[in-house]
C-alpha cells in the first residue's frame, strides 16, 4: 500500500482538480502569513483571517477526499 506522500504525488501528476486545490490552499497559507506579518490586525483583518482559514479547511477536506477516493480505486484495482 502507498504511503500518503506517493498517494499526493500521484494526484498532483494525475488529477487537476488537485492541483488546483494543493495551489489555492497555498495561497490561502500566503495570504495567512501575511496577515500575521502586520503588527495589529485590524476587525476586518480578524474577519479576513476567520473567512481564509474557513475556505483553506475546506480545500483541505476536499483534497483528503480525493485522497481517499483515489486510495480505495486503487485498492480495488
């Protein structure tokens, strides 16, 4: 059985959706630090950080969804 690394490695080379996923979930990691980098975070800069960690946890079920789904193809293939 594949351990998760060569799992993910697989998908970046196969699938687009995850990678466009992988891509988006780094530039929400991006925009975090760069929220952080900011001495005092304003309320709006607290409510862009909520709305960002909220869409990165997202992305990341659904690439660990696609992980999954592409485990068990692969288990059954």
């Amino acid at each position: 059985m594949p351990n998760l690394e060569a799992l993910r490695n697989e998908l970046m080379a196969q699938s687009e959706e995850f990678r466009g996923l992988v891509e988006e979930h780094r530039r929400c990691e991006a925009q975090l630090q760069e929220l952080h980098a900011k001495s005092l975070l304003s309320q709006e800069d607290e409510i862009q950080e909520k709305q960002i960690k909220v869409h990165k946890l997202a992305l990341k079920d659904r690439m660990e969804l696609l992980l999954r789904e592409h485990r068990t193809g692969r288990a059954g293939a």
